[in-house]
C-alpha cells in the first residue's frame, strides 16, 4: 500500500497560481505581487500554501508567476531551498513564456494552459492546482485520495460559508453523493446548502484533475473567446462530460470553526493580521504538528530595553521578530517585523510594522501599517486625526493608514 501510494505521489504535479497583482492590498503591492506581502511577523503569504504542500507529502511544485515576482523569487530561493531533485523533489518558479500565444496569463485557466508543457516533463497522472494567495492549513494528500476513491476527473475542495460571503465565490450544487449537478461564480443569488438555510457550498480555488481532462479542457478553452477561468468557464463546461465531485474541506488548524483567508483587502488583511495577537487566535502558528516554514533572516533575539519609569521597553499581546528592539517604548496588540526598533517614549498600538521600520523617539502610531524600511521620524503622530492623515497616506475603508515602501517624511 505505501509503495502504491508513494507512485501516486511521484505522478502528481501541483501548480501553484501566484501571479497576482493584489490591486485591493495597494500600496502593499507596489512593489511586490500579493503572494510575497508579509503576514504574522516573519512570514510571507506564500509560506502557507507551500507548507500545506511540504506537510501533505507534495514536493513537485511549479510556481506559476506573473506580476513584480522579483521578491517572490527571492523569498523562494533563500526560504524554500529544501528540495531534493535527487529524489525527483523540485521547487520551479515560472514566469510567463508565452510559448502557446504572445500574451500575458489572462486567467486562471489561461495561466495553466500556457504551461502544458510542463506536465510532459515528468509522469503526472493527476495535478493539484491551488492559489498562493490565501491563509489556512490544509493536508491536500487527503483529498487526493478521496479523489482516487470517486475515480473523479476533477475534484473541488469545498467549505460552508454564509450566503453573503459566497456572493463573492464560486458556489457548488451537489448530489447525496457530493457528484456536483451546478457551479454558480460569484452570483447574487447562490444556492444555499439543502437543510442549512443561509449556508452555502464554496469553492475554496483548491483543485485536483485527472491530466488528460485538464489539459483537453484548457487547451479548448483557449481556443473560444471566454474569460479563460476556471470557475466561470472550465467548470460549468465540465459538469456533462466528466465525473466532478467537491471535496468536504478538512481543516488541520483543528479549530471549532474551519479557518480559510482570502486576504484581498487592507481591511481583510489588518483583520486576519490582529488575531493572530489574541489570546486564543482563530490560527494557530504553534502548532508543531503543522510547521509553517519561511525565510528567517539571521539576526539576533527580540529584546526590550530600559525599565525606568518613565522609560520603560514594553510590550504587550504581541508578536516580535527577530532582531526587533523596543528600547524604552510601548508596543500593545501590534506585529513587529524582523529588524524593527521602537525608540524611546514611543507608543504602538494595533499596528503592523514590517521589517528594518524605524520609529523615532516621542512618536505614537495607532492602527498604522508601515512597510519595509520606512524610517518614522522622531514626534511623529500617526491614527489619531484622519483628516491630517489623509492628506499623506492611503487610509483603508475601515480606517488602516497605510505607509508604503520607501516612504519619505517631509
């Protein structure tokens, strides 16, 4: 059985789609696509996808990139160098080489058909296709083999969330024996879950084909004049013809309530960022069952310094990275990057401050979150007069000032 298995395992390829520009995160991603934006301190958002593949046993990976990939490169090749090719293990970063037709990815089914030519590199019987964009934790072995189980040709990975939330989703309306009979993107009116009014069955953009179905349906697709998507056009077009079956989300954060993020918005991302600074957050990083892997930088132990009175390094319910120093300031709720320092007689309260920020003396930020490398003067007073904040930084519809990469005080 474990020699059956481990064949398996040798003919499944997974393409990981994290090209995304992320427009609805700017200015976190003016630089950067949305994949490679930092999360939880040390982390990128890409880490958790690859370590959901790295914990499932799937080490045959093609990362299928597009947009101000230079920092996603980067990150891969000094964080996730881990891969035997030895033992047939690979990591590829693939940038667009419009070897099908002179054009950009113009989607997501676009994307995998402009690389076909991949899957004839290595025996691949099936592919497992996901995002890089979203947080959970998720043990994708499992579903391949509920997908062996149904001798399906395209399994979905689903999870119930409420009517409003699947407005925004594709939606899957499924038999007694989770056969799916239709496949609503993103519609207004999705269909709710029998027995369960107010619930929904959404799809989570978690895949697994059979390889001839794929690459025949997206090698028709590209021919039509469709969006070239999975979910509006390659599923929907698969229901007839082919057996399609979802796939019950198994959630391994081991939580009352199943955890999946699309971070897509500076609200939905200071949201997701903020509890991971509670007591019992809804994701748990501890989980030495479930290792979330990354690229830590080399640099010494987080430490607070100074305990005078009234100069007194402190922080409270929150998460430090390496190499963060608060000397004698205030840190309470907040995320502190590698590298940060808080100066003296400075407050920061439920904020994220991304790697090397510096902040002045007598400076009290709240609600704030600072890129990479910005440098805060001293006395500079941030999240506490939205009309004067408004007129230097970008503010989030739920009140987030932002402070991108590279910024200047005048």
């Amino acid at each position: 059985m474990r020699q059956y298995w481990s064949s398996i395992m040798r003919k499944t390829v997974t393409m990981i789609l994290a090209g995304g520009e992320g427009s609805r995160l700017y200015p976190l991603t003016t630089v950067r696509s949305k994949p490679s934006v930092p999360f939880g301190g040390n982390y990128r958002i890409i880490d958790f996808t690859l370590s959901n593949c790295v914990n499932s046993g799937f080490r045959r990976i093609y990362m299928l990139t597009q947009y101000k990939s230079q920092s996603l490169d980067e990150h891969l090749h000094q964080g996730w160098n881990i891969f035997s090719s030895e033992l047939g293990e690979f990591l590829y970063s693939v940038p667009p080489q419009r070897r099908a037709r002179d054009r950009w990815y113009e989607g997501t089914a676009d994307a995998i058909f402009q690389n076909v030519n991949l899957l004839g590199n290595h025996p691949t019987d099936f592919v497992l296709i996901l995002s890089g964009d979203h947080i959970y934790k998720m043990d994708y072995s499992k579903m391949l083999n509920y997908h062996l189980e149904k001798k399906s040709d395209l399994t979905i990975s689903t999870m119930e969330v409420t009517k409003e939330e699947a407005k925004r989703l594709g939606v899957c309306e499924i038999d007694e024996n989770w056969k799916v009979k239709a496949f609503h993107e993103k519609s207004d009116d999705p269909p709710e879950i029998p027995g369960k009014p107010g619930y929904c069955l959404a799809s989570m953009g978690i895949y697994i084909f059979t390889t001839p179905p794929l690459v025949r349906e997206v090698s028709m697709d590209a021919k039509k004049d469709t969006e070239h998507d999975f979910g509006k056009n390659i599923i929907p077009g698969m229901l007839d013809l082919y057996r399609v079956h979802a796939y019950p989300f198994e959630d391994e954060n081991h939580k009352d309530r199943s955890y999946w993020q699309d971070i897509g918005t500076l609200d939905s991302y200071y949201a997701a960022s903020m509890d991971l600074v509670n007591v019992n957050p809804s994701f748990d990083l501890y989980d030495d069952d479930w290792t979330v892997r990354t690229n830590l930088p080399q640099k010494p132990p987080a430490k607070t310094v100074w305990t005078q009175e009234e100069r007194r390094g402190q922080v409270l319910e929150s998460l430090m990275s390496n190499g963060a120093i608060v000397s004698g300031g205030r840190v309470t709720r907040s995320i502190i990057g590698p590298g940060v320092k808080v100066n003296s007689f400075s407050t920061v309260e439920d904020s994220i401050l991304f790697a090397g920020v510096f902040v002045g003396r007598h400076s009290k930020l709240r609600k704030v979150i600072i890129d990479k490398s910005v440098v805060v003067p001293e006395g500079t007073v941030i999240g506490y007069n939205r009309d004067e904040d408004i007129k230097r930084f970008i503010i989030s519809e739920g009140g987030v000032v932002v402070i991108p990469k590279g910024y200047h005080f005048g």
